[in-house]
C-alpha cells in the first residue's frame, strides 16, 4: 500500500503511442527499482500502474485511455519530472 509520500522524482524518456493504450517509459532515481518486478504496483504522479518490464531503473508502465481521460498523465510529455512511489 501506498504511503503517500514520494519516494523519488522520475524521469519520463519516451511515450510510445499504440491504438488504444500509450507506453511510459520512465528513468528513476538510482535504487528506486531495487527489489520490483513485473507485475509490482508504482504510484506515478499519484496513479497507480503497474510495471510492464524493468531493467535497472528503467520502467515501462501501460496506460489505458480511461486512465488517461480520468488522470494528470494526459498532460504529461517527454522530460517531464514525475513523482513517483512504492
């Protein structure tokens, strides 16, 4: 469960835009990723994603569009900063 304390500032790299979802492709904060895995639950910018893949403190999170409609990720572009919690 989330603390609603953030952890760490991230660093979005890439949107990859496919029909009907978009992929994050997020840099964290060195250790952040320690110990997740696939499947583990991320808060990013207070919405909850789940990690697709992960390597070192490189996260890919999936984003449907109603999560997009309903949340500040619609809002966001590469670079931008993004607070992130475990």
């Amino acid at each position: 469960m989330f603390t609603g304390i953030v952890s760490g500032k991230g660093n979005l790299k890439k949107i990859v835009k496919c029909e009907d979802y978009i992929s994050l492709i997020i840099q964290a904060p060195k250790g952040f990723a320690k110990n997740l895995s696939k499947g583990a639950s991320v808060s990013v910018n207070g919405v909850c994603l789940t990690v697709k893949k992960g390597r070192r403190d490189l996260l890919e999170f999936d984003v449907i569009e109603e999560t997009l409609k309903k949340t500040n990720l619609k809002n966001i572009s590469r670079s931008s900063k993004l607070n992130l919690e475990r």
